[in-house]
C-alpha cells in the first residue's frame, strides 16, 4: 500500500469542501450526470457505462467521478476547473492527488453519499474497481453493502454521547453525529483512523478518535447508543490466508462477535442500546437461536436479533474471497476455498447466518426480553425507525402482565391489511392472512377468532372487551378465546402491527 490517506488541514479541507458543493458532487448530482443505467452499473462495480458516460461530458463532475470512483488519469487542466479554489496543487498538498506526467492520478478515492436530510463525502482506499488488483490487507473500506445496512437498521434517538466501535472511514459516525451530543469513534487500524479524521474535517465535524482493539479504547465509559460494524467475517487461521483488517478480526470462528455481544453490555447506560452486525456459525445438529441465545445467557440485556441471511460453508468461501479481489479460478482463490472448506469442517460447521443483533440495556428491574426471528426477505428502508418503535413495544409489553395487556384499546396500524384466500364456490375462506406494508413486513395467519378481533381493533373496545364480545357471538369458551387474542396481541404488537 504506498499512498498516505489524505491529511488533514483546516484551510485546505475548507476549499475541498466548497468545490465538491459548488460542483454539485453529490449523490444526486452523479446520478443525474451518469444517469439510472450507469449509475446503477456502478453500484454494482461495473466501470464501463460509467466510463462512457464521463469521457464523453466536459462537465466537473465527470472529471471527478472518472478521478477518484474510476481511477482514470485526468488531465491536470480537468481537475483544475473541477476544484477551482483548492486547485492542482492544493489536492496534491492534501494527499488525495498525485502528478502523472501531463495528468492526475487520485491517492484515494473520495465519493459522495447521502440520506434524506445530508449530502456528505467520504474518502477511503481505492478499491479493485480503480486499482484492477486484490485488495491489501490494511485496506480501508468506504461505503459498503454492510455499512449501508448498519445505517439502515440503527435506531436514532437523541443521546448525550454514542460511540461507533470499528469506525473504518468513519460512515456510521457521521449518521450519529444527526442525534449524538458527542461521538467517540474507535478502530485497531491507524490507518483507518486517519481516514476517519479527513473524513470529519471534511464533513465539518469532529469526533473524539480512539485508537484500540474493540471495547479497550472505552474501558469504564457508557453511552446511550453503540453501533458497530465489527470484523464479523468468520476466516480461517491459516498462513495461506491474507486478513483484511477491516472484516477479520483475528479470532477463531465466531468468538469476536459473541464476545462483543457479551460485553457491550457494561458499556451501555440504563435503556441504552447497541446496534451490531454479525455472523454467527450454525453446528450441524444445533440451530441459530441456540446458538446465539446461548451467547445472550446472563448478559442481563434485552436482545432482539434478526437473521437475514444464510449460506452454506462454500457459499460463504465464495462470498468473501470474491470480496478481497480474488476471482474464481486463480491459484489464490482456490487455495482460500480450501482453507475455508477445512476450517468449516473442524468445527462440523453446517451453515452461517447473517444477521443484525438489537442489544438494550433495561432501564427497570425486571427480566430482559429476547426475540430471535428469521426475515429473509425485504424490509422497510430506512428499519431504524422501526426499530426503535419495536423497541419500545417490545419494552412496554416486558414491563406489563397479561392483565395490562388485555386492558388496552388496541388499534391497526395504518399499513395493516388482510388477504382472503377462499377456493371458488366455497363460502369461507381457507386462510386469512394480516399483511404488514412497513416494517418486518409481517405475513401472520390469522383464526376465525383472531381476524374477528382485528377487524374491531380499532382503538375503541379493550381486547378483553373485544374477546368477550367475540366468545358470546361465536358461542365459544371465553377463556380460550381470550387467551389466543392476548397471545396474537403480544405478538403482532412488539413489532407495530397494534398500537397503543
């Protein structure tokens, strides 16, 4: 690896910062110029349509894109006009460029990235689309497919402190710094950190950078919200094996994601939360949420983890040799394969899952709840809201007895609906199904009873009031219509399906 990440000096950070802006150098500045198919195309890391795009455009954008996303030389009079005020020189001097005969080369890359309310930039390594090569081991990573799914997923109340364990480049800490008081961010890599102190200055804000192996840089601290983007990946041991220091963390199977599970805890203020990533390994025999509970067992913490993913140990050889810029067929690739294929079967592991762990902290005396789900499919984008309204729902209902529960006027959310299925000529229907529109998007079947209770749920009537009236007009057992109503209503309403 022989370029620096870019240093950090206020002055000329400043003018960086009001070329990009004045270049419209944003997410939706790019994807207007490349339009949907390029664009599209290189989020996929296909360079050619964006190539074509860019040569053909004198636009400052174009000369940006192809500088520092595509790694093309462009010439020094193109990336002139493009930073006017910090100039040739200026970008030189800050380590993001370097002369190449008549033209530039970029150092890094430097990329736009966005949510609904902020345009940001972030600089991190050039990846194997700029470089055409495997990636090093010190690699730091920019905007990947993991931290836009850490940033999907965080609930984001407003706290006086959170910390982004793992910081990379920086992505999670500049999401926090939207509801955060103050925000500490940590990494083993120096050169991430330096990555994440441009990346601050950059975006006009400061962190507190710590340097450290996972929770030491924190030792005796607590704050409202932890996210992380841990080196989750499970990798061989092996001296055949090249670690990247932003997905391996050095540990044997799973033991770095358990162990971070099973000491954040202690970092976390009362009602605090920690939003995770992690993949956990499957033994043959076992199942996923024996295994994961068993990493939760006397942690004290509230847990809801949800599995999105699961692959076979070949899928997953597959999945992270392809992530370092090996492609299949090379000698390297193959020899990696094998390595994971071995490392698998000492441990008869049969399949690893992928999911995002949910951690809070009780702010009340009372047994934690843990909720492990299966949701394979879509979800709403952004989750973090749903999230924190889960749990919230998921707290008060831990909180609260059967009683309470049933002396509630529940109502549907508004995204609820149901679906009928019925064979043609029959006069009921087979299966009656509760659809949720947001969220985990729900599919729950529903009893003749249950879709009764539903449709007078409404914010009126009490589920115990509704439970009798529905027992008198079926001529059923009160006791037992009642009972299956609490127990849809404690599962439909931990996850916004039924309001308070």
């Amino acid at each position: 690896m022989t370029a620096n990440p870019p240093r950090v000096d206020d002055g000329l950070v400043a003018l960086l910062r009001a070329d990009l802006v004045a270049s419209r150098f944003t997410v939706a500045g790019v994807t207007e110029l490349l339009g949907p198919m390029a664009a599209a195309a290189l989020e996929r890391d296909q360079a050619l349509p964006a190539q074509r795009v860019t040569a053909a455009s004198s636009d400052a954008r174009a000369a940006l894109v192809r500088l520092f996303t595509l790694g093309d030389p462009v010439d020094a009079t193109e990336v002139a006009a493009a930073l006017p005020t910090l100039g040739v020189a200026g970008a030189v001097d800050l380590g993001l460029v370097a002369p190449e005969g008549d033209g530039v080369v970029a150092r890094c890359d430097l990329r736009p990235y966005a949510t609904e309310d902020a345009d940001w930039w972030v600089a991190s390594d050039l990846g194997e689309l700029a470089t055409g090569r495997p990636l090093d081991p010190g690699h730091v990573l920019g905007v990947g497919g993991a931290s836009t799914t850490l940033a999907s997923w965080t609930p984001r109340p407003q706290v006086a402190r959170a910390l982004d364990l793992g910081t990379g480049c920086g992505v999670q800490a500049l999401h926090l710094g939207a509801h955060a008081g103050s925000v500490v961010v940590t990494d083993l890599s120096e050169r991430a950190l330096d990555y994440a102190r441009f990346n601050a200055a950059l975006n006009g804000t400061t962190w507190d950078v710590r340097s450290g192996s996972m929770l030491d840089p924190v030792a005796g601290e607590r704050f409202g919200l932890v996210v992380s983007n841990p080196p989750f990946v499970i990798t061989p041991r092996s001296g055949a094996m090249p670690l990247f220091e932003y997905r391996d963390g050095g540990a044997s199977g799973d033991d770095l994601v358990r162990d971070l599970v099973r000491r954040v805890g202690a970092h976390l203020e009362p009602g605090g939360v920690a939003q995770l990533l992690g993949n956990w390994e499957v033994p043959r025999g076992s199942t996923w949420t024996g295994r994961v509970g068993e990493w939760l067992d006397g942690t004290g913490l509230d847990a809801w983890v949800v599995q999105r993913a699961t692959q076979d140990p070949a899928e997953y050889a597959e999945t992270w040799a392809r992530d370092g810029g090996h492609h299949p067929g090379t000698a390297d690739f193959n020899t990696m394969y094998a390595a994971w294929l071995d490392d698998f079967a000492a441990r008869d592991v049969e399949a690893i899952g992928f999911g995002v762990v949910t951690l809070q902290r009780p702010a009340t005396d009372r047994e934690p709840f843990v909720d492990l789900v299966d949701v394979p499919g879509p979800v709403e984008q952004p989750m973090g809201p749903a999230v924190l309204a889960g749990l919230a729902a998921r707290t008060w209902l831990a909180e609260h007895d059967d009683d309470a529960v049933l002396d509630v006027a529940w109502r549907r959310a508004d995204d609820v609906t149901e679906e009928r299925h019925a064979v043609p000529g029959e006069p009921d229907p087979r299966v009656i199904l509760l659809r949720q529109g947001g969220g985990l998007r729900r599919q729950v079947p529903l009893s003749t009873v249950t879709a009764a209770y539903l449709s007078v749920s409404d914010g009126e009537l009490t589920a115990r009031a509704a439970a009798a009236a529905i027992a008198g007009l079926l001529g059923l057992d009160d006791t037992a219509v009642r009972d299956e109503i609490l127990a849809l209503t404690r599962d439909v309403a931990k996850d916004g399906l039924l309001l308070r």
